[in-house]
C-alpha cells in the first residue's frame, strides 16, 4: 500500500454561525496551518483529529490502494484530494496525497 501525506491547508471559521448556533466553547480544534501526517496502511495517523480523519478516511484508503482521479479529474494531481473535515464552523482543508 502506498503512504499518504496529509497537510492542513487553511482553516476557515464563520463567527455569526457561531454566535447563532454554537453553545460557547473554550477549546474546539488542535489542528494548525501546514501541520502534516502520515497515514501508513490506510491507518489514522497519531495526533490526527478523530472527526477529520472520518471526513477523510475513504479518500486515504482509495489513495492507498493505488486509485484516484476522484470525480473524473477534479484535482490537479490524480493522486490526491482537497477534504474539509465536518465542522461547520470552523472547517480545516486537507490536502490527502499519495507519496509513494
């Protein structure tokens, strides 16, 4: 199986959804800009949030396995996918690619 890199791209965060929906929180994410992991064997990376790696897990695992080009070419790199994880507050984009 191949090893996948997983980055954190870029957070996004919508205070008037927060203001609107959200019970106040002291902390709600650990993840960082340009922090990385390795995912070997399809497997959750240590230190990976529990809530991204389900967004992203299915992608790893095809990545994995040697498949792409998900969605007939929606990523530049065919080894590799854009995923945000499900917090719809304060979403992370991970960029998902095959090393090797």
């Amino acid at each position: 199986m191949k090893r996948v890199k997983i980055t954190a791209v870029r957070q996004t965060v919508y205070p008037d959804l927060m203001a609107r929906y959200e019970n106040p929180i002291e902390h709600a994410c650990d993840v960082r800009e340009g922090q990385q992991w390795v995912s070997v064997d399809a497997q959750c990376p240590e230190g990976m949030c529990p809530s991204a790696w389900e967004s992203m897990r299915p992608f790893v695992e095809s990545l994995a396995r040697g498949e792409g080009n998900f969605y007939d070419g929606w990523m530049k790199n065919p080894m590799s996918a854009m995923i945000s994880c499900n917090d719809g507050f304060r979403p992370f984009s991970f960029y998902v690619e095959a090393v090797d």
